[in-house]
C-alpha cells in the first residue's frame, strides 16, 4: 500500500511547514534545541552531540532556503523535513537524558540509546534540482506498467 498523502503525517507536515512560515516556528524550535546540547558536555556523548549540532545546521540551512522554493517543492519537502525536526528534537532529548543518567551514576542504557540514535542520518531532507524534479514528473506520468 502507497501512503495516502492527506493521511495524519502529511496533514502534519504541512501543518509544520505552516508553522515555519507564519510563526517562525523552526528559530524557537532550534532554539531550543541548542540549548538542550549546551549542557551535553559528558566525553562519550560527544560525538552524538555533534552530529546532533550537523543535522540543526542542515535543517537550518534547509529552513532558510524554503522562501527560494515553489509552493510544491515546499509541499514535497515538507514530509521529510517534519521527520527530519522530529528526529534532531529526539536526539537532543536523548542526549539530555544521558547525560543526566550518567551525572546521576544511573543506567547506562540512556547512553547507549542516545548514542545508537543519534548515528541515524537525522536530518534527511530532499535537495531539489532541476533534475530532481523532471525525474519525479517522468515517475508521477510513467503509467506503462499499469495499462499493458
């Protein structure tokens, strides 16, 4: 089964991209998570924290460059960048509780998960092209394999 574009995550999506144009959302949004990392300071979270401190740069670099977009090059995004700020938020959330796990001298597992997450690619996001958008044209118009 195909997902259904007016489903729950894409009325989110689309409700987020709202968010970032009308509210300037995604400034507090980054805000906040920066702020998160700022108190991260435990030698094995390192590295998750600056992987975590990449994806905001990309999704704000991504979150600027929404303006230079078409309405549906921002709409086809928009799935992927929710995503990809949940992904980031999380991380930081994880990393947050790490570290107060290990300040706390408590389980260790907050670390191994805050870790393991935060070598996900988090702030996977579609890089728009001319290229990108004639190959998504010939896939949307390829019906031959529906109609022999």
């Amino acid at each position: 089964m195909l997902s259904i574009w007016e489903g729950t995550t894409n009325i989110l999506s689309l409700d987020a991209l709202r968010a970032i144009h009308k509210e300037n959302a995604a400034i507090f949004f980054l805000d906040d998570i920066q702020k998160r990392l700022n108190h991260i300071n435990q030698k094995e979270l390192i590295h998750s924290k600056v992987n975590t401190q990449h994806a905001m740069h990309e999704l704000k670099t991504y979150i600027l460059s929404i303006p230079q977009m078409s309405i549906e090059e921002q709409q086809t995004g928009a799935r992927q960048l929710a995503y990809a700020l949940a992904r980031t938020y999380a991380a930081s959330l994880l990393l947050e509780h790490a570290q107060w796990s290990v300040q706390k001298n408590k389980d260790t597992l907050p670390t191994i998960t805050a870790i393991r997450w935060c070598e996900k690619n988090l702030s996977e996001l579609i890089s728009f092209s001319e290229n990108y958008g004639k190959e998504s044209q010939l896939l949307a118009m390829d019906y031959n394999g529906f109609h022999k």
